[in-house]
C-alpha cells in the first residue's frame, strides 16, 4: 500500500506534526508554526512525532496511520492534548 508518509510502518510515532500558517487571535496577521514550535506549544517531545507538510485531511491522515494524533496550527492558541494522549503521558 502506498502512503504519504515516509516513515516505515514500524516506525510510527504517536504524533502527527502538520505546520503551516495561523491567523493570530490577537493580532489578525497570520504566523507560521514550525513543526518544532508546533511540538514545544503542545508540550510533546518531537523524537515522538512524525512530520506531514501537507493539508491532507484528518480522516486521510488517520486512514493510513489509525490511532495518531494529528496536531495542527491554531487560531485560538489552545495547545492542550485531548485528554486520552495527556493520560497516557503521566
């Protein structure tokens, strides 16, 4: 099966990094968030994260790597993980 991903199969990290631009809440411009910020702003460790410079969808992105977490840019600056992935890192 082809994919979009790079990485072999054996090799999946449990994050999946998708940088690009976010319009600023407080400020309209719009910022670029590197898969480096994106990680530090979501307090994961980036060797735990895959990087996809694309804008693929979410469902295509988890069809091909099920049980990822996709984390994306955000206008709301709200970084938190979903609660199942910050129970699973204590």
């Amino acid at each position: 099966m082809t994919t979009f991903f790079d990485e072999p199969a054996q090799n999946l990290r449990k994050y999946i990094l998708c940088p690009g631009y976010v319009a600023s809440a407080n400020d309209t411009d719009r910022h670029y968030i590197s898969p480096a910020q994106l990680a530090r702003l979501c307090g994961v460790p980036i060797c735990q994260c895959s990087v996809l410079f694309s804008s693929f969808p979410d469902s295509e992105i988890l069809r091909q790597r099920p049980g990822r977490t996709i984390l994306r840019p955000r206008s709301d600056g709200n970084y938190t993980l979903p609660v199942s992935d910050t129970a699973t890192e204590q």
